[in-house]
C-alpha cells in the first residue's frame, strides 16, 4: 500500500463571516495511512477580510498523544494506530486539525509509477535538458517528465544489461551511484545517501525493483492548499500540494512536486514551494506534479489605502464594472475617473471599426447634449461598414488569409467567406462550426481552404486549438504536455478527428475539393496504433460508417458546455478593446497561465453563450461598461498595474489603423499595388501586399496562428520613419493634401489647426497649444508669403501626427 494521507480543505479568500475563526490550521483533518505517510500543515490568520498567509514563525504545534503521531516544524508523521489532536497555538489563540493514524503494520513498498518517477522528475533527471531530451544523454533515455512509466521501467531495468539497477546490492546500482557522485555524472549531485530520495529509489530496488502495473493506482487530480492566499510584502508562504488517487487515497506530494511562479514581478517560489513576495499585484503558483498541474492564486494588495467609499461610489453600469471593482478593492487599487467625450469618442472609433473620427462627427458628438449619446454611438459604431473591414482583417489575420499560402483566387474566396459572416454577425459558434465541417470547392466555398492552408491532421488539430480554443497543445505531439494536463494519447485523439479530410483537384486555378473519406486513421508513433478519435477531455466517437468526425468534433467544439471555446473567443475580443487580455497572450490560455480576473472571464463567457455567441452583444456590454471608459491618465495609486483595468491603457495603433489614420488626417490615401487608389489598408484581403509602412509596424505574415506575430514593439527603423519617413512627409507635400487645399479656399491658420486638431486627435487645442502656435505663425509676420506659412502649417501637421497622442489609442 503506498502512503497516503486524506484531507478536508479550505480557502484562503471569501470565507463567510459567521465561520471564521481567528486562526485556522489547514487542512483540518488528516488520515495518516502507512509507514511512510507525511502531512504539512499550515496555519492562517484571519484579518477581517481575508486570510492572509502562514503566520510563519510564530506558530507551534504540538500533539495531543505522540505515541500515535507526532509534529515537527508543521509537519506531522505517523508512530501508530489512533486518532490524535494536533494543536497550533499563536500567542493566545489556538487551531487544530484531527489526525487519524492507520496501517501502520501493513507491508509497505514503494510503486514505480507514482513514486520513483517522481524522485526522477523532482530531481530533474527526466527534464529535457537532461534524459529527458528527444535523444536522451549518453545513451540514457527517459521519457519527458515520466510520461511513460513503463518505458522508463524497461530502460531503468532493462537496458545496458540491467547495469543501472542492482538487485543484490542496491547501493551499487547506477540509478544510485551517479546521482550521488559516487561515480562520475555530468548532471552533477543530485541528492545525498542519507536522504529520502536516496532511501525511495533505494528501498525499491531492495524490493526487487517492482514494475508498474495496470492495477496502480492512478493521479486523477491535483489539490494545492492554500487554493487562494492574500499576503504582504516580505512575507513568504508554504503551499501544500495534495494528490488524489484513483484507489481514493490521498498523498502529501508537496516534497515531489514542481514549482514555478506565473508572474515573479509579485513573487517567485522555491524547490520546496515556499512563496516569497517580491512586489505588489496577483500571480499564481503552478504545482506539477506527474502528469498534472494545479494552481494557488497569490493577492498582494498595494499600500494605496484607498478609501472603501471610492469603490462603493465608482460607476457600475455593467456586470462587468461589478467584478472590475471587486478586483481592484481586493488589490487596494483606485479606479481612473471615467473619460472625456474626446478620449472616448476617438477611443470607441479606433477600437471598433479602426479609423477615427470625421471632423464633423467629432464635432457633433462633443456638442450633443444628449445624456445617452455614447450608448447612441456604440451602436452606431457597431452597425458602421467600417465595422466590417475592421473585424474581415482581424479574423483574417486569424485564420490566415495569405496569397503566399492560396492562390489569388481561394485566397479571395476565403476572404470574401469570412468578410460575409462579419457583414452578417453570423454567430461565432456557427462561423466556426461550418469552418471546421467546410466540403466543395474551395472557390465556390471559401471555408474550404481552411483545410488548403492546413492539410495535415497534426496541423489541423494544433490550429484548431490554438485559434479557437486560445491554447497550444504542440507540446503533446511528442510527449505528454510539460506543463498542462493534455497528454500524447489526447493528442493522436484530437488529431485522429481530421484523419479523413482528403483534397482533390478541380479545374480552374485555386479550385480544390474538400471531402471526408470513409476510412483512414493516424497513427500515433509511440503506440504503433491509431487512438479513438476524441475531442480533448470528451468521449470518443461511438458511431461507425461514413460519418464525418469533423461533425463531431465541432458539436464539441462549439458546445454551450465547452470550458475552453466561449473563454478564448471572449479573451480575444477583450483584448481587442482593452489592449490586454484577461489571460495574456490571448493564444496562451492554460492553467499555468491564469486570468488576471477569472470571475470577470468566466462571466463573460457565460454572457456570450447566453447571447448566442452573438459578438456584436459582447462588443456592446464592454463598451457600455465604466473599465472600458475610463481614462488612460493614470492616478498616484493605480500608475503602476497593467492588468486589472484600473484605467484604459494606452497603446500604439496597429500597423493598418495607423497608416489609415495617416491618410485620413492628410486625406492622401496611401496607394497599394493592384488595389484601387481610395482603399484602405484595412481594406486589404492578404498580407503580401506590398507595403514598407505596413511591414515596418508590425503587420503580421499570416504564416502560423499566433498572436506573436503581430508586434507593437518599438524599433529605432519606426522612429525614424515616423520622423523622417516618406510617408507622411509625401502626403504633406501632396497638391491633393487636406493643408494644401485649405490653404487654397483662403481659410486662416487658426481654423487649419482647429480643423487638424479635430481630426487627429477628436479634440480642440488647449489654449497652451494655440498660444505656442500663434508663437510660431507670428514670427513670420503679417507679409508671410504663401510658402513660408506652408511650410509653417506642414510643420505643426508633422507635430501633430508624429505625437505620441496619435500614434497611440488612450
């Protein structure tokens, strides 16, 4: 029987009121079965709102009877049979945990599969830079982080003639010596003799080196207490790792677990799973432990003492704000007041449908009275055609329309498919149901190409998950994920649903048939075999005959129940319009990688789902919410944090918007070759146009689905295109230039600026600006000749649309 240990735990966050106790020790009770069964407990304190961290140094423990078990530095043991009281006590006041002790006299051994594997990993020694590597390290291959429990058997105990392992004299075995030093390793001292690791690997050799067996029990889940902490600046936190076995036993695996942090900015934790503070903010602490990962969410509030009152009287006009607000009190985080009409009008334009605001427009907008002109303008926005060019290239950057990858004419087919389902707000469950399940001709149905694009199984099933369920799940193709639960065997399976696609030649340049064959299966290399076909974490297909698994694999996919499709599509809209995802990056959606508010997510989605994946509703509820309208000035106490919506955060214009914004304010359209001259970049249908502009600020290649490839970073080539770049200095210079005709209509310096400021930046001068100038234009005199002003109106132009002001959303 292995060790194992059973527990009742608790949370750190939201305890209700009535319960609490001032001190707690968690987990509150304990079974303690066989030899070898360890606990660590831990103690909390309760501080009025929540439970804040381990009162660490300050807490002793002592047990109510020691013949049956007894506690050291938080750690209980077992002695023998019996139920015992372990008491924590902390100046005055006190905690306890029940602890029952049992089997303590039945034969004990260590099991391969649960056991030694998770000395190997803890040690490292399966990593990939170790022996875990594709190849192995002079000759000695594992399998990734013990993901293979019988082939590491057979290498251990097979392989090299059974040298690495001992049976008569286990101390001289490989697995023992080169780990220690005892004979040369490259991987250095691994553990001592006399230490547990030593004694598991070397009690289990003596034990005649059992094999695993389909009787073992199985991990099926992964428990970590705290689950959710609130602590301090300079203060650390023990976490406890439990796992839960198919037999129904439980195991403190805090020693053999991994441990990374999520966002050392707030914190990092050490081998043992202490978490220390570093700084203010939330992160999470993922636990790994054999094929499974578990998280602890970590609070640090900042030291803002912001007064409770700001948040009870901060705006709330969506759920949304609700959950905003909770997180920001939790962080002791002030809310930004809510913007000007100015900065949210240019804002909503840029956000929604990418180009700004007409002069006209913004000077409607700010003189309308009216207390419910931005509802008025959302919806207009919303139901605006630029709306459709801004969303066709957002989803074609997505699912990569490219004429480098399709011919002119998929390449248009595809396009025109996706550009169509935007004009009609076809739903995204439907959109992404009849893109996955597409048949005919690519030509004649656009979706197809989908399958162009991505011809291979293996492909289709990475693709699928990254754009559509936010995740990559590539790491499986080879072995079982490193750091999420998905498994090679779920790999092949998800994989195996697109085994049957099968293209054919049609006439006619780009025109291609999508069909589903009657047979066909991927094999997975590990196995020699094909796995049933199987969406990840659901059934596999029971039916037989001709039926197209893509059907089923999109029932699952687009399903109201599915935890992970209305998540991503909500994530990626989120960020659309806050510049930061809830979960960021957006294709980067995994249990190591938390939301910053996974409330606000969780009921965002549900919003979604019970809008019928109608984006244009979740469009709507987000800007109509007080977060996203409040301004991008920050305050004293919120100019430090970027991922909980304490204010809108500022960001460069994308590669497009920007260049479109260029050609609007100068009213020169930029020229793209085989275009038509009046389209806008956002108009284009493929990323190969030619454009150095556009490849300068970061336009991706539509190559691989991935948001990396869309960059907003800084580069010296950008600074000194944006100041000395043929771009706007032509367009400046142009007779067709908005300052060369209004010159020509006779209209004053004063009115050009006003006109500019409008257009640019959707608001008036400041009286500052107007006066610095009026400075300028002075100094030519009232005999200034034509050109002279020019070349003085050109310069605040240039001013003007190289400031950060335009070039940046705020």
């Amino acid at each position: 029987m292995a060790p194992c240990v059973a527990d009742t735990s608790a949370t750190s966050v939201g305890a209700a009121s009535e319960s609490v106790e001032p001190l707690r020790v968690i987990p509150g009770e304990v079974v303690l079965t066989g030899p070898e069964a360890r606990q660590t407990l831990l103690t909390e304190r309760w501080d009025g709102r929540f439970y804040r961290g381990q009162a660490d140094g300050e807490v002793t423990y002592t047990s109510s009877d020691t013949g049956i078990a007894v506690v050291a530095e938080g750690v209980v043991r077992p002695v023998a049979d019996g139920t015992v009281t372990i008491t924590a006590s902390a100046g005055d006041q006190t905690a306890s945990a029940t602890v029952r002790v049992e089997g303590q006299t039945a034969p004990f051994s260590w099991n391969f599969s649960n056991h030694v594997e998770s000395v190997l990993s803890k040690m490292s020694c399966n990593a990939g830079a170790c022996h875990g590597a594709q190849a192995g390290k002079n000759g000695f291959k594992l399998s990734l982080r013990g993901y293979n429990p019988m082939g590491d058997y057979f290498t251990l105990t097979r392989q090299m003639q059974g040298r690495r392992i001992t049976l008569t004299e286990p101390a001289r075995s490989m697995l023992l010596t080169k780990p220690t030093g005892a004979l040369p390793h490259k991987g250095g001292v691994r553990f001592d003799t006399d230490s547990l690791e030593y004694r598991v690997l070397a009690e289990w050799i003596a034990d005649g080196a059992p094999a695993p067996t389909a009787a073992d029990a199985r991990l099926v889940r992964l428990e970590v207490l705290p689950d959710r902490v609130v602590l301090q600046p300079g203060v650390s936190q023990q976490l406890v790792v439990l796992a839960h076995f198919s037999d129904g036993h439980r195991e403190d695996v805090t020693r053999w677990a991994k441990y990374t942090s999520s966002n050392e900015s707030v914190g990092s934790v050490d081998e043992s799973g202490r978490f220390t503070v570093m700084g203010y903010g939330e992160g999470a602490v993922t636990a790994w432990y054999l094929s499974q990962v578990v998280n602890s969410s970590v609070t640090v509030p900042y030291e803002n003492n912001v007064p409770a009152d700001v948040f009870v009287s901060a705006p709330r006009w969506t759920f949304i704000d609700e959950m905003v607000l909770e997180k920001l009190a939790a962080l002791d985080l002030p809310p930004s007041p809510v913007a000007g009409d100015s900065e949210f009008l240019r804002r909503a334009y840029l956000d929604t449908i990418g180009v700004l605001p007409t002069v006209d427009e913004t000077r409607a907008f700010l003189e309308d009275p009216a207390a419910d002109k931005r509802e008025r303008l959302i919806d207009e926005l919303l139901d605006r055609p630029e709306f459709v060019d801004y969303w066709a290239y957002k989803w074609s950057d997505l699912l990569l329309v490219n004429s480098g990858k399709l011919p002119a004419a998929a390449m248009w087919s595809y396009y025109n498919w996706i550009r169509d389902r935007v004009a009609a707000n076809t739903p995204w469950d439907v959109m992404v149901r009849q893109l996955v399940t597409a048949t005919g001709s690519t030509l004649e149905n656009g979706a197809a190409n989908f399958f162009v694009l991505h011809e291979e199984p293996l492909d289709l099933a990475e693709t699928t998950t990254v754009a559509f369920l936010g995740m990559s799940i590539n790491c499986a193709r080879c072995h079982n994920h490193p750091l999420e639960k998905w498994t090679n065997d779920q790999y092949y399976g998800m994989a195996n649903l697109y085994s049957r696609v099968r293209l054919k030649e049609l006439p006619g340049e780009g025109n291609r048939a999508v069909f589903s064959a009657s047979e066909g299966d991927l094999i997975q290399p590990v196995s020699g075999k094909a796995q049933p076909p199987t969406p990840l974490d659901s059934e596999p297909i029971t039916e037989g005959g001709n039926i197209d698994r893509r059907a089923y694999l999109a029932d699952w996919l687009v399903a109201a129940e599915n935890p992970y499709f209305a998540r991503a599509i909500t994530n990626r809209v989120w960020a659309n319009f806050f510049g930061v995802g809830l979960v960021e990056s957006v294709d980067d959606v995994r249990l190591s990688n938390p939301a910053s508010n996974e409330q606000l997510l969780a009921a965002a989605a549900d919003f979604l789902v019970e809008h019928d994946f109608d984006l244009k509703a979740l469009m709507r509820v987000i800007m109509q919410s007080a977060a996203y309208q409040r301004t991008s000035q920050p305050l004293a106490g919120n100019a430090g944090e970027d991922r909980f919506y304490s204010r809108y955060y500022t960001r460069r214009l994308m590669s497009e918007v920007l260049l479109d914004a260029v050609s609007q304010v100068t009213e020169v359209p930029s020229e793209f070759p085989g275009y038509p001259t009046e389209w806008r970049a956002l108009q284009l249908p493929d990323s190969e146009v030619d454009s150095y502009f556009l490849k300068t600020f970061g336009r991706p290649e539509r190559v691989i689905t991935c948001e990396c490839e869309r960059t907003a970073q800084p580069s010296v080539v950008q600074v000194l295109h944006i100041t000395n770049g043929d771009t706007i200095n032509d367009k400046l210079e142009s007779d067709k230039c908005r300052l060369m005709r209004r010159l020509a209509e006779g209209w004053s310096p004063q009115q050009i600026v006003e006109e500019l400021f409008l257009a640019a930046l959707s608001r008036y001068p400041t009286e500052s600006e107007t006066a610095q100038i009026n400075e300028v234009l002075s100094e030519l005199g009232d005999d200034a000749d034509q050109q002279a002003l020019r070349a003085a109106l050109e310069d605040v132009y240039w001013s003007v649309l190289s400031s950060k002001e335009f070039l940046f959303n705020h």
